[in-house]
C-alpha cells in the first residue's frame, strides 16, 4: 500500500510522488497540485526511465494516422462499435482514453476530435466513443487514432517527435509501471554533456536522450526556465512550464 496523496479533486491516491507501482492507482493524467507550486501527472512508461530525465508522449503508430476511411463512413450520433478502417491491427484497448481524430477537410466532418472509451484487436478496429459524432464523416474521410498522452511515455529521444510530458523523481525500473512525471516548478533534471550548457535564465529545452539544453531558436518546445548554473552532465534545477 502506497502512501496516502490527494489528487486534484480530493480523491486519495495510494501511490506517493516517489513511488511506482505495476498496478494502476488512479486515472492516467490525474494530477496532483503542492503549495509550494509543483505539479504531477500520473503516467505509464513503456519502458525503464531514468531519475530526472525528462520524458515525452509515445509517438504515433503510422498504420494508425490519417486513415483513409474507404467504405467506412460515420453518421451523427453514432458513438458504440464504430468500424475504423487501419492498415494492422492495434492492441486491445490501445487507444482508451486516447483520441479519435477526423483529420480531412471540415465539409466531410473534418476537425472532430472524440475520446475513446476503448477498441478492439481487429483490423478495422472497433472503436466505442464517449460522446456521439457530430457531424457525418464521409467514407473518403481520413482518421488518426491516437494513445493517451501519459499512456507509454518515453524517454525523451535525441529527434523529438512527439510533446513532453515531465519528469520523475525516481527511477522507474521497467516498461509497464505507472508514476508521476513533475511538469511544473522546480526540479532537477539532467543536463546536456557538451556544448549547451545554460545559464541562470535561459530557457531550456530538450537535448539528447532526456536531457535539457538552452533553447535556442524555435525547433523544440522550450520546456522551462534554468534557476540553478549547472556543470556539464550535472542536474541542474529548472523552472517547469509544461503546462
């Protein structure tokens, strides 16, 4: 039994910030607010994460995006055992809590986004919403599915292609365990090993395998704000702003 935290709509938790657990304690993206001005989102690593490394959303399945929806048209208010059309199979309920996204022109019901409440190991896959369709989706229509952000988090990788999520306080051992990822106020996080080194001030972001680096230009999301002068391959201490 973990220790006892309330999550931000008074729930009790039993799994503190410094624990991980293989069971799932509360809702994916649950969060916790403290008063000195942190906050935690409750995750699910794909694999092992190091301590302070900054972590991001699993990246997109490309048999799953902009699906042609040929022969598989939507209409308004449908909503349970929809037939979405995908080159393989996903796993089951891969996609709850995720998003169903039409993303073709608004005249064939483009621009809907609907969440999931789960879908099947088929190919077409069956998919079960928790709010009805809208607008009618046309046959010709392309959907992406996409998993809960805080569902299979990753290390940061070196090419960044998806949105980050936070940073641990521990280690998490192995792929399958769910913790909380710190994405606002202080914390340490790694440093880049050469060249990047920032300053008291500069705004950082993503560099290499997890670590953090200055910010420079507008390629990577900038993800806080340095408060602490670090040495190379040291933790400094940043500012969060993740959200």
């Amino acid at each position: 039994m973990g220790n006892v935290i309330l999550g931000s709509d008074g729930i009790a938790i039993r799994q503190g910030i410094y624990e991980e657990s293989s069971t799932k304690k509360t809702d994916l993206g649950r969060f916790i607010d403290f008063e000195d001005g942190r906050r935690f989102r409750y995750c699910k690593a794909s694999g092992a994460i190091t301590i302070a490394h900054v972590c991001t959303a699993p990246a997109p399945d490309s048999n799953h995006v902009a699906q042609v929806q040929t022969g598989y048209g939507l209409s308004i208010g449908d909503k349970d055992n929809l037939s979405i059309k995908v080159n393989s199979a996903p796993t089951a309920n891969q996609y709850a809590d995720g998003l169903m996204v039409v993303s073709y022109t608004a005249a064939t019901g483009g621009g809907q986004a609907h969440r999931i409440r789960k879908n099947t190991a088929a190919s077409p896959t069956k998919v079960w919403l928790y709010d009805p369709i809208v607008t009618a989706v046309a046959a010709t229509c392309d959907i992406t599915l996409m998993k809960n952000k805080y569902l299979d988090v990753v290390v940061a990788p070196t090419s960044v292609v998806t949105t980050p999520i936070g940073v641990p306080l521990i280690t998490i051992t192995t792929g399958g365990y769910y913790f909380w990822a710190q994405t606002r106020g202080y914390a340490a996080v790694l440093s880049e090993t050469t060249g990047t080194e920032p300053v008291v001030g500069d705004n950082v972001m993503m560099g290499t395998s997890g670590a953090v680096k200055v910010a420079a230009g507008y390629v990577d999301p900038v993800i806080g704000v340095c408060v602490y002068i670090p040495a190379y391959d040291e933790y400094v201490i940043v500012d969060l702003h993740l959200e």
